[in-house]
C-alpha cells in the first residue's frame, strides 16, 4: 500500500471517530454538562486528524521525488462536471506507466502525442507537460505540487481544534 493511501485512509478513518464523537455530544440534551464536552473531543479529534492529513501531504510531497518521463500519452479522462482538471497516463521508453493527475483541463492533452512529463512520485500530480508531437508540439504548461491545498485542510483543522478547545474548556470552566 502507498503512503498516499495509507494517510488518506487514516485521515478518513480519524474524521469518522470525530464526527461520532460529535455527533454522541448532539444526543445528549441542551445544556446537559457533557454535551461540550463530547462535541469538544469531537473537535479536536477532527482537528488532530486535519493537522496530520495537511502535515503528512506537505512533507511526503516535499520529499518525494519528482521523476521525468517521455512517451506517449493515452487514456486521457477529463473531470467533467464533477471535478476540475484531468488525468492521463504515460508510457515510457521502457514500457513503465505512469499515471498522472492535473488541474489542467483544455486541449493540448490528446491521446498518442509524446510528451515530457515531469510529476511528483508522492501524489502523482503534475509538475510540468512539454509536448514533443502532434498540433501542439512545443506547448508546454507548468503547475504547482498541491501543497496549498494540504496546507487548506491544516488551516480548518487548526480552527477545528480552536472551536474544540474552546468548548472543553467552557465545560471544564463551568464544573
């Protein structure tokens, strides 16, 4: 298993036990004295889980290593509605596959074209597309590694664990 997908699933995994927490917290009467507190622990486990997820997402993409492949590109798929950006694989010279996701969704991505793709092990995202054939030969587009958007999700989690802290600390003020 990838250690995308092992933070992935543990960040779901943790989120879970939050909202059950919170969610315990909304079962007991208003103005019950644990109520605070259950939605406090709620907070701050979605917090924790928050924090780790953009921590870990900033430092494997940071660390991880940013290959260069040329081949073909094939089984371009555009988000459509659903999503922004698409996805596409990379057939190198000795036959590996690298499958890349981007926040680019336009012409210029065609399938059976050469490219040079460089992209970030860690989250497969891409880095850089330089296109070497077809009607776009030359065109070439670069996009950041995706740690902005890790770094969103500690943001949330630090003001999840400021709501938390302020809650348990209302309880524990108040016995």
């Amino acid at each position: 298993m990838r250690a995308e997908d092992v933070v992935g699933l543990s960040f779901f995994l943790v989120v879970f036990v939050g909202i059950g927490l919170i969610l315990c917290g909304l079962r007991q009467p208003k103005g019950a004295p644990k109520r605070d507190r259950w939605q406090g622990s709620g907070l701050m486990t979605m917090s924790l889980a928050l924090l780790t997820f953009g921590a870990l997402t900033i430092y494997f993409t940071r660390t991880s290593a940013r290959p260069v492949i040329e081949g073909n590109v094939w089984a371009v798929a555009n988000g459509g509605v659903r999503y922004r950006g698409s996805s596409f694989n990379v057939t190198g010279e000795s036959g590996e596959v690298a499958k890349i996701r981007c926040a680019y969704d336009g012409p210029g991505l065609r399938e059976g074209d050469r490219a040079r793709v460089r992209y970030v092990l860690y989250n497969r995202r891409l880095i850089e597309f330089t296109a070497l054939t077809g009607s776009y030969t030359g065109w070439h587009f670069e996009e950041p590694t995706g740690e902005r958007s890790a770094a969103a999700f500690a943001v949330i989690g630090l003001a999840c664990g400021v709501a938390g802290w302020r809650l348990l600390a209302k309880e524990y003020a108040g016995s």
